[in-house]
C-alpha cells in the first residue's frame, strides 16, 4: 500500500467512525448542525449583509467545528477526552483540539432571540421582531432566526441641556462634534458615543471628577419615525454645581528610586518644581519639562495628562512614569501633580540571529542563510534622553552539501544619534507645510525625534559581484495620529562602489540595461527630501482590518536642479559630477496594501497587494541596480528564488548554464499574494497561498520593445505560483517553512505556453518538484 492511499483510507475510516457520535446522544438530545439567519419584512434595510454579520454574532450556541475542515471534533472529545485514550503527546494534542458536544439547548435558542431583539432596538427598529424554528432531522438539527425589523427611526432634532451654566456653555460651543446629528439613525451606540465624547470634553476643561452617570437616558419624542431629543446633565446630588479643577503645582522626581533616602534638592524651571538628588544627577530638567504639556494656573486637562505619560514614555530613558494627582488639602478647587520617573538603565546590549534557505536547481545547490546581528546603545549620553546606538550585522549563505563553499557575504555597519526633540535642520518640513497649506495642516513642531545616521553596506555575491556603500541621513519619525505615521529623511548622501567578476562581466556584456544600472561609481544626494513613507494601520472592524505603506525616494533633485541653472545662465552642456563619482538622478515609489479577514478564532484570510516605479530623471540613463525593484523569496512570490524572476519575458535561468546566482531587477513592480492561514494544533499553523506577480524595464524611448521591457500585453507576462507552508509560533517569534510550485512563467516553453501544467505536462508529484522553490523563514511575510 502506497502512502497516497494509506492517507486517503485513514481519512475515510475518521470519517465514519466519526458517524458514531450520535450514537452516544440520550434519545432526546441532537446535535447543533447550523444556524441560519432570515431577514424578513417590507422594509428596504440598508447594508443588509452588515445588519446579517452582525445578527449572528449574537448566536448564544454555536455548532462543533471541524478539525482539518473535514473531521468532526465532538469525535475528538469522545474518543480522546471521555473515553481517555492511552496518554501520549500525538493524544493529548488531539484532545486539545476537541470540542464538547454542541446539542441543542432551547434556553440558549430563546436567549439569542432577546438579543437579537434588544440590538435592533438600539439601533432604532422600536417596532423590530424576532422568533426562531427549528429544523430537525434524525441525529442534528438547523436553527433558523427570522428577523423583521421593522421601520428605523431617525434624528429630528437634538437639545443640549445642562444644569450646571458652565457646562452648558462648553456643549453649546462643542455641539458641532456631536455624534447625535439630524438624519443619523436613533441608534444608542452614537449615544454611547456622545456621552464619551461629553465625558472627555468636560474632564479636559477643569472637571477632573465628572462622571457619565450625570449624563440622563436620551429623551425621546417620536413622532412619524422622526425623534426630537433631549440629552441633559444633571448636578451632583445636592449641590448647584459641578467642581472644576486647576493645576496648583507640578513636582518631578526625575531619578525616583524607592529605596532613596537623601533629601532631594527642589529647583524650580519653567514653573516646574524638579526634586534633584546632588549626587545622581540623571537627566538635564530641560529635556523632561519639553515633555511636561501642561503647567500650573492651567485648568486641570486628562488628555494633556495622558500625552504627557506617552512623552515621557517615549523618551526611553524612563523603566516607569508615575503621574499622580491629588486635591489640595487647602483649596479644595486645585489639584497637585506629582511626577515619578523610574530610570531605565543607560546601557543596553542585545544580538540576535535570522536564517533562511534557497534551492538554486540550475546550479544542484542547495544554501542555508544565517544571519546575526548585535547592537549597543547607550539611553542617555549627553543627559538630554539623547540615545546613541552602534549596530553591526553580518550574513552568509553557504552550500548545505558543501560547507566551505560561499555563496554570498553581507555585512552592514552603523551609528545613530537620536535626539528627542524636532529640528528641522534643512528647513523640509517648513518648505513642505508652505507648499501643501491648502490641502494638509502641518503642526509647528511635529512630535518627532531627529535622528542623524551614518553607515555602511558590503554585499559579495562571489560569483558575481561585490560592493561598498556609504550611507548618511537625517531621519524623523512621527505618530500624527493614533493609526497613521511618518518615516521622514531629508539630508542623504550614499557612496556605491561596485565591483565585479570576469564571470559577471559576461553577463553585463551581453545585457546592456542590466550594464547600465550596475557600472560606475555613484553618489546618491538629497538636500530636502531623500525618502518620505506614510504608514496607515486600520480598526479591526467586522473581523476585516486592513493596513497600507506608501513611500517616496528621490536622489538628485537639487543637484540636477543647480545643473540646469547653471547650464542656462552659461549656456552650456555640462554634467554635474564629484570627480570619479556620478551624480544618480532618480525618482522611486511603491504602494504597499494588506488585508486580513478572521473566518473563525483559528483561521484568516490575508492578502497583499503591492506596486512600485522606479525611473531615472536629468542626465542619469538608468537607475542604479540596488535601486531597482526584484521578486521571488520568502517574503515574495514563494515559487521562485529571489531575482530569479523577470524583467517581463526573460527566462534568465536558462541564459548561461550552471550559473550560481540570479540578478533580475527592473523598474516597475506588481505583485500579490492571498494567504488561508489556519491552526493545526498545539503550536502548529499552516497556510495554503497563491502569489502572482513580476517586474519589468521601463522603455526610455518607443524603440525600446520586446522582451524584458514593459509593454501594453504586460498581463500576459505575470507569473503565479502556489503552495503551502507550515508555521511553528514559538512565542517570540514564528518559524516558517513555505514550499512554492510554480505555475504559470511570464515567457512560453517549449510547446508555445506560459502555463506549466498541461495534458503532456501532468500535475504529479515528480514534475511538481521540478518546478518548486523552499523557503525557511521568521515571521509571516506579510
């Protein structure tokens, strides 16, 4: 017997044996088989599939899901749970997988019944109704909820109305940001809204002590579908009014130990009173009180509270930050804030490694990439919660079958100094708030730290190539708002330095785009703008959550610039250059969105879909090859190797023999992946994924055509590849092993097809692995 038909007949006897589940039900028990939800009535309902997706999550019992999609897991719990199989690893793994019986329980159909009454009611059906039936068959029975809604009644009119002058004051100058507004449904989660929204204006006003319970249940008048309301604030039991609350002082300790017992020294900057031990003078009270948003005199104010606990959070100096808030004991209408600041300690070491795998077929080799990495910083240098950080990392892939027998060295070395303040050393942002003024409001000074880096790049792909960079920058990142950020690089300078192999040179001989944008010595400038990306990550909203990075590169822009007005003023054709070194001019974008979708608590949906363009500008004929975009690998399409794939058409596997690397690169990218990721058990996932995708040359004149470059047939030429990986969550990072089988290629074989697969080419496991890729990873690749 054959392992093909071992499995087949093992799933076939789960399969039956499973069948022996009702034959342990009591005579008048059955089994939950689905539930089903009918939305009935005249009414037109909108987003009637929302309204559905929300109705069954308030199902009280759920049917018994099966393990693998295929066996039932109340067998599971019968067979390895109440039977109590002979106790071993492969047992107790499947016990945990089971689940109890679902039989139907009455009590919980007539509980989700109420629910599903009680939620549109609140959302404004008042005249909603909701039963349920049964449909029963001999072992299991479906559950059918049939909804009428009835007509929804919406928002006429809204009344504030406040007992407390002051506070009537505050909602009639902030009744713009209600969330009860004529037309809006009488729903009771925009209540629920408005009462936080209420709740948190008046504590950011002087109300340190107000509570939602003063905010009475929505009065109602309803008349033809159509509500006036009343939303009022009552007083404190007894008095006339609310207490509203000022700051009286502010004292920090800026290096609290518990077990501290000098008497500090109170110094008193910016009306801030700073508790400073003479003997451990940690931190300059400058760079804490920048942080401080609020200050005595001020009306007490949560939300400045609150951001001045993420300030010096984020400064990192700090282990802990305490801000306590007491009434005064003499004028009970002031409040006293005492700031406690834990120190972190000043000096970290860390290091880590990272590995991955690639099978080159072309070449019979099989490489293992390793690796590591290893940072020092210091929190604290010049006591202003300034950091530095010294970080060096080193990589290499060596052939399994033949240890001494490289493939490729990388090494990457670097420093970062990080202010934890905004300056705009170049003027960028100033520049880029004047020129989008009509359409975006830039704050003064972002909430941002300056950080100034410099480094270098070798990369040695020993058959064909090696070189040196040198990178420098002036970066800042900034949260604008809870779920949106930005990476920002204004100053950039990079030094390239290629050099390669007689073997290479063969291959840059006969290509000469891929000549182009490797060979010459190159400088990357940016005065302004080197690199700009915008970072968006979405609510999870309906078990749907969606993420997007966009990013913008630009080399050259201000010297190509003065190379203009320099040619025009002089009239002449010169070319701007450092001596050996050539001026890259180029601009770079990529778009970058993802998606998950949870189909149940062990199973999600996820995909990916990116693009990018890369194209050189001024005098520069192509864009450097670093700079270029490339597909295939572990975070890519999973079928192929990296660079093995493109540009377009072009089959570089076969355009010299036993070659020991691949190169593709192009100027334009389009990729996508979507991804089933599932539980298997214990710690075990999987996924099953489909990726397509590739890159192409972008022609620089209409004579450019053919293969490689991008043409109006460029669909033709994408490839897809499928497979499937297993994923080993070990807590702090996720171990991934994805195998890739391609599909389709952008360029035709043999018998005239892209698709791989046909009559005279079956699907079979032997021409499966002919046509496959392996990957070992960290992490989920996207």
């Amino acid at each position: 017997m054959n392992i093909h038909k071992f499995i087949i007949l093992t799933g076939i006897s789960l399969l039956l044996s499973a069948c022996n589940t009702s034959k342990v039900l009591k005579a008048d028990e059955k089994l939950l088989h689905a539930n089903k939800i009918q939305i009935e009535g005249k009414q037109t309902i909108e987003n009637k599939l929302t309204l559905n997706q929300q109705l069954v999550t308030l199902i009280k019992q759920k049917p018994n899901r099966n393990f693998f999609l295929v066996f039932p897991r109340e067998y599971l719990y019968y067979k390895y749970v109440i039977k109590k199989k002979k106790s071993n690893w492969i047992t107790n793994s499947l016990a945990k997988q089971s689940e109890k019986p679902s039989v139907l329980d009455t009590t919980l159909c007539r509980a989700t019944q109420s629910n599903i009454f009680n939620y549109l009611y609140n959302q404004g059906f008042f005249n909603a109704k909701s039963y349920y039936t049964i449909d029963t068959n001999k072992f299991k029975v479906n559950v059918i909820y049939k909804v009428d809604p009835g007509q929804r009644y919406y928002i006429n009119d809204v009344k504030f109305v406040a007992e407390d002058k002051s506070i009537q004051e505050l909602l009639l100058k902030n009744s713009d940001a209600s969330f009860l507004t004529p037309g809006e449904p009488l729903d009771n989660s925009l209540f629920q809204n408005e009462k936080a929204r209420i709740s948190d204006l008046l504590f950011n006003n002087g109300f340190a002590e107000f509570n939602p319970v003063y905010i009475q249940t929505l009065d109602a008048d309803t008349v033809h579908l159509k509500a006036n309301i009343v939303l009022k604030i009552i007083n404190p039991e007894g008095k006339s009014n609310h207490p509203r609350y000022s700051v009286n002082y502010i004292s920090i300790n800026p290096a609290f130990t518990p077990s501290d017992s000098i008497p500090p020294l109170n110094i008193l900057y910016d009306s801030l009173i700073f508790q400073i031990n003479p003997d451990h003078r940690f931190i300059r009270p400058k760079a804490v009180a920048a942080k401080i948003l609020f200050r005595p005199g001020q009306l007490s104010n949560k939300s400045l509270v609150d951001e001045t606990y993420n300030q010096l959070s984020k400064l990192g100096t700090y282990r802990f930050v305490n801000i306590e808030a007491k009434i005064d004991s003499v004028d009970r209408t002031k409040i006293n804030y005492n700031i406690q600041l834990t120190p972190n300690k000043i000096w970290v070491f860390d290091y880590g490694s990272d590995l991955n795998y690639t099978s080159i077929k072309t070449a019979s080799k099989t490489l293992f990439g390793i690796s590591g990495f290893a940072f020092l910083k210091n929190r604290n240098l010049f006591k202003g919660a300034e950091s530095f950080t010294t970080r060096f990392e080193v990589g290499t892939e060596l052939n399994v079958f033949k240890l001494n027998d490289f493939n490729s060295l990388n090494i990457h070395y670097s420093n970062e100094l990080s202010f934890p303040s905004f300056y705009d050393l170049t003027g960028s942002l100033h520049l880029a708030s004047w020129l989008a003024r009509p359409f975006i409001h830039f704050k003064s000074k972002p909430d941002s730290r300056t950080n100034i880096v410099a480094g270098l790049d070798y990369e040695n792909l020993v058959q064909l190539y090696q070189y040196l960079s040198f990178n420098t920058n002036v970066s800042y990142d900034w949260q604008i708002k809870r779920r949106k950020r930005i990476s920002l690089n204004t100053i950039g300078f990079s030094l390239y330095l290629p050099k390669t192999t007689p073997y290479f040179n063969e291959i840059l001989d006969s290509n000469k785009f891929l000549k182009n944008s490797f060979i010459g010595r190159r400088l990357f400038t940016s005065f302004l703008l080197d690199n700009f990306t915008f970072y968006y990550q979405g609510k999870i909203k309906n078990k749907f959550q969606n993420s997007f990075i966009a990013s913008t590169n630009i080399s050259g822009f201000e010297i190509n610039l003065a190379n203009q007005l320099y040619n025009t003023l002089n009239s002449r054709k010169d070319t701007f250059s450092f001596g050996e070194y050539e001026f890259s001019k180029f601009y770079k974008t990529e778009f970058d969105y993802r998606a998950y979708y949870s189909l149940t608590s062990k199973s999600k949906l996820a995909a990916r879909f990116s693009i990018g363009l890369v194209t050189p500008f001024g005098n520069s004929s192509a864009v450097p090859y670093i700079k270029q975009f490339y597909v295939g690998g572990p975070q890519s399409l999973r079928a192929w190797n990296i660079r093995e794939l493109g540009p377009g058409n072009l089959n570089l596997s076969d355009s010299l023999e036993n070659r020991q690397t691949y190169y593709a690169a192009g100027d334009f990218k389009l990729e996508s992946s979507v991804e089933y990721r599932f539980d298997v058990i214990w710690r075990l996932k999987a996924a099953l994924f489909l990726d397509v995708g590739n890159i192409w040359l972008l022609p620089k004149t209409s004579a450019q055509k053919g293969d490689g470059f991008l043409s109006t047939n460029f669909l033709d030429q994408i490839a897809v590849g499928t497979g499937f990986g297993l994923r080993f969550d070990l807590s702090y990072f996720l171990f991934r092993v994805d195998i890739g089988f391609k599909l389709r290629n952008p360029y035709l074989n043999s018998e005239n097809r892209h698709w791989i697969f046909s009559s005279t080419y079956p699907v079979s496991l032997d021409n499966l692995f002919e046509n496959y890729a392996i990957h070992i990873a960290l992490d989920y690749p996207f």
